[in-house]
C-alpha cells in the first residue's frame, strides 16, 4: 500500500548524530545519510573523515642527498596559488615525492568559508581531512584553519580562498644542526600574510615520542 507522510530531516537526522562505521560500511557512499520512513529514524554514513577529491601531482627535484632546503620548500610553498586553476573539486592531494605530502583546499563559495582542519597519525600516514571536532581529538597530528582565516584572506583580495598544508620529512638542518619536532615540519599557505587572528590557525602535536 501507498502511504504519504511528511518527514522533517532536520528532526529525524539530528544535528550531533554520529557517523555509524558498522551501518555504513558496506555501502558503496560515505557522504549520505540513511532514512527509514517507516521508523522515522536516520543513519549517518557522513564519514568526518575524507580523502581528497583528486591527486594533482607537483614536478619538483631536491638535489641536496634527498634533502630538502629551507629556502626551497619556501618558494615551493608561494607557488600553491597557482594550482588552484588545475583543480576540478574542491580538495586536492598534492604528490611531491619522498618525504613529502600535502593537501590543498579551495573556498569558492564565499558562504562557506567554514574552518578546515587537516590530520594524520603518524610520519607514514596521509594526511586526511577531517570535519569533526570530536574525531579530530583522535588523531596526534593535526592543523585547523580557521573561518576567520579565510575571511582574512578574502579581505586580503584573494579571489578563490584556499589553504595548502604541506608536511616535510627531509628537511635540511640549519646551522646548529637542529631538529623540528623529530623532522616532521608542517607548512602552511593561503597566498596571502595572514595574522593578527582572534581564532588563530593551530598546529597541534601529541601523544608524541622523541
């Protein structure tokens, strides 16, 4: 039989209802939710956790014993802006090689200039985006963006806001041969000199082991 109902998703898929992994890990999505309309209920298969829409792959040599230098890494990271026009989505996994990751995100709805963090476990793992505070406290590593950082880049006159966050493995020492958190350098981009924030972008290291 044929039955109308009226069914406010607002109501049934509460705002704070978490990601289930078992009801949604057969599924062939992770960016819905299920609605039963017979029980009324929801199920969210919105994984906070996401890879990248697409892989832009960046031609770059360091010829220093696999190393790379401070001022390398500098005029590698002023060229992020010009990957923006490669992009077809909105987030992108920048391949560089060895000892060298990356993921870049563009704004291009002023309306959702929302904050983005970026994650990973360990020196071996990729870094992923993640869009729940909660789920974010789980990982060691992480760096958030903040909305206010990107309404500083508009301000700044940057047409499509974006932020590069780029993680350096291999980076050279400086003269007193000293080391960055046991090598695992974080830099970050956004095309413009971003400061003076009330919510600052943060960079967070913990459960960390020199």
């Amino acid at each position: 039989s044929c039955v109308r109902r009226n069914i406010s998703t607002n109501t049934v898929c509460e705002a704070g209802t978490k990601y289930n992994e078992n009801s949604c890990k057969d599924k062939d999505y992770n960016d819905k939710y299920i609605i039963n309309i017979t029980s009324q209920t929801c199920v969210n298969c919105d994984n906070p956790v996401k890879k990248p829409d697409e892989t832009i792959k960046i031609n770059k040599t360091f010829d220093n014993n696999g190393e790379v230098d401070a001022s390398e890494a500098v005029k590698l990271m002023s060229g992020m802006e010009q990957l923006i026009s490669k992009m077809n989505g909105t987030s992108a996994e920048l391949s560089l090689g060895k000892g060298i990751e990356g993921v870049l995100v563009r704004k291009p709805d002023p309306a959702e200039l929302n904050e983005v963090s970026f994650a990973y476990m360990d020196p071996n793992d990729k870094l992923k985006i993640v869009e729940d505070p909660e789920t974010l406290k789980t990982f060691s590593r992480s760096v958030s963006i903040s909305k206010e950082a990107f309404e500083k880049a508009v301000s700044l006159n940057i047409s499509i806001p974006f932020a590069a966050v780029l993680r350096f493995m291999n980076m050279s020492q400086d003269e007193n041969n000293s080391t960055v958190l046991n090598n695992e350098v974080v830099a970050i981009e956004m095309g413009a000199e971003i400061k003076n924030l009330s919510d600052s972008i943060s960079i967070s290291f913990k459960n960390f082991n020199f």
